[in-house]
C-alpha cells in the first residue's frame, strides 16, 4: 500500500471493482469488506440518525462493526469522507440539457434538489464548506451549472463568481434549516419561537427604538416552506441578467461611439 496519502487516495478511484484477495474456506459467515461504497453508505447513516457533529471515523468503523484501521485503506482522512458524502448526495442530481431559453428555471431546479439532498442529512451542507471538491460527481454537477450559464449568455467569469456565490448561499440556507429543526426536536429549547410568539414580541417592543421593526413584524416574520430560499436565488439571478444586459448595451454603445 502507497505511504503517501495522496497515492492511496489516487488508488482509491483507480481500484478495480469487485477485486478481492484469495481466502481460504470457512465455515463461519464471510464478513462483508470494506468498500468506498460502504464507507459512504455508514457515514450518511450516522448523519441521518446522530447528525453531522457525531461523524467521525470511529464512528463509521463502530457502524461497519470493524475498527477505525481497517477504513485507512480506502480513506485517508474525515475530510476524505466529507468529500465522499458530498459526492455521493450530487450523484443524486439530475442535470437538464442546457436550453438558453430556460437557463434561469434549470439553475433554480438544480439548486433546489441540491437542497433537498442537503436537509436529508442534517447539517451534511458542513462538509460541502469544508473542502475543496475533487469527486467526479461533485465536478459533474458544477460543471453541467456552468454549461446552464454559460448557454443563457453569461460571461464565464460572471457565470464562475455567481455559481460560488449560490453555492455558498444553498450551503448556508440548509445548515440552518437543520440547526434550527434539530432544536427544534428538544423540549427544553423552548427558545426557538413560533411566527405569532415573534409577531407578538416585535410588536411588544418601545416603538422609539424599534419604530420599523413593529411596524414591519408580519412581514420580517414572513415566508412558508422555501419562500426564502427561492427569493433569493430569483434575486441573484435577475440582478445578473440586468448586469448581463447592461453591459451588452455598454459594449454596443462603446463599439458604434468608435464606429
């Protein structure tokens, strides 16, 4: 086996399936072995049952019934499983066929089901902040978003800084939606208050100090589902097509100006 982490990552990917080594006959049940798949299948269980902060190598080995060693030989860190984790969810994702007359609705779409396989898993979107993507089907999915883009006409810069922008936003959206639902699910979080308790606090507030905010209670306190979420992601990509435009016309303009 490769010393170096890198290598043994490398071999990782480049590891024929279904190769196994030769063993000699037994009576006693053939335990299962350790594959990346399995690795995998255990980390998102521990997330779904325990949530993100329970995730830890020796926790995965606890669920695999083996010991954390044993894992080494397929992984080489828990950044190496978050990478995994985060590959395996994006895998999920259907990409459409880039169509310049609906480049908007597919980025919203694509958005939203990463979304969906974010909140299955609460607080998996952590994994997606920490580490740079190198799984295929993390790539896959940022590369079919660019080529949405980029067939709507944006320039590929532009297109680069607004995919990372909403990226961080779908990331940061869905690591609250769990923080807040997990404490939501303990009794003694009373804290975490309903819409009409907040109404009714906001409203209760000296109205010389907080004049817009009692005023303004229903609507800071507005939005069902993933009203939000679908604002701002509409408001992110409207602004760009405006930018899009705008600068079109400044191009056009400057090109006749020297015409």
């Amino acid at each position: 086996m490769p010393s170096d982490p890198r290598q043994r990552r490398a071999a990782r990917h480049a590891q024929p399936a279904g190769e196994s080594s030769a063993a000699a006959p037994s009576r006693s049940p053939r335990k299962k072995p350790i594959t990346v798949d399995r690795i995998t299948d255990a980390a998102l269980r521990v997330v779904a049952t325990e949530g993100y902060d329970a995730l830890t190598i020796r926790r995965v080995a606890a669920v695999l019934g083996t010991g954390p060693s044993s894992l080494y030989a397929h992984i080489v860190s828990k950044e190496d499983i978050d990478d995994l984790l985060v590959g395996r969810l994006c895998s999920e994702v259907v990409l459409p066929e880039p169509d310049p007359a609906r480049w908007r609705e597919q980025t919203l779409d694509v958005y939203a089901q990463l979304r969906d396989q974010y909140l299955k898993y609460p607080g998996v979107s952590r994994a997606a902040l920490a580490v740079v993507p190198t799984n295929l089907s993390t790539l896959r999915v940022k590369e079919g978003l660019l080529a949405i883009l980029l067939a709507g006409g944006i320039e590929p810069r532009r297109a680069v800084w607004v995919l990372d922008a909403l990226s961080l936003y779908v990331n940061a959206y869905t690591l609250e939606q769990s923080l807040v639902q997990q404490r939501r699910s303990h009794p003694d979080q009373e804290w975490v208050l309903g819409r009409e308790e907040l109404i009714r606090r906001f409203t209760a507030l000296p109205a010389d100090t907080f004049p817009q905010t009692r005023r303004y209670a229903a609507e800071l306190t507005s939005g069902t589902g993933h009203d939000r979420f679908e604002f701002t992601l509409g408001l992110v990509l409207d602004n760009l097509t405006q930018s899009q435009s705008q600068s079109q016309s400044q191009s056009q303009s400057e090109f006749e100006a020297q015409s």
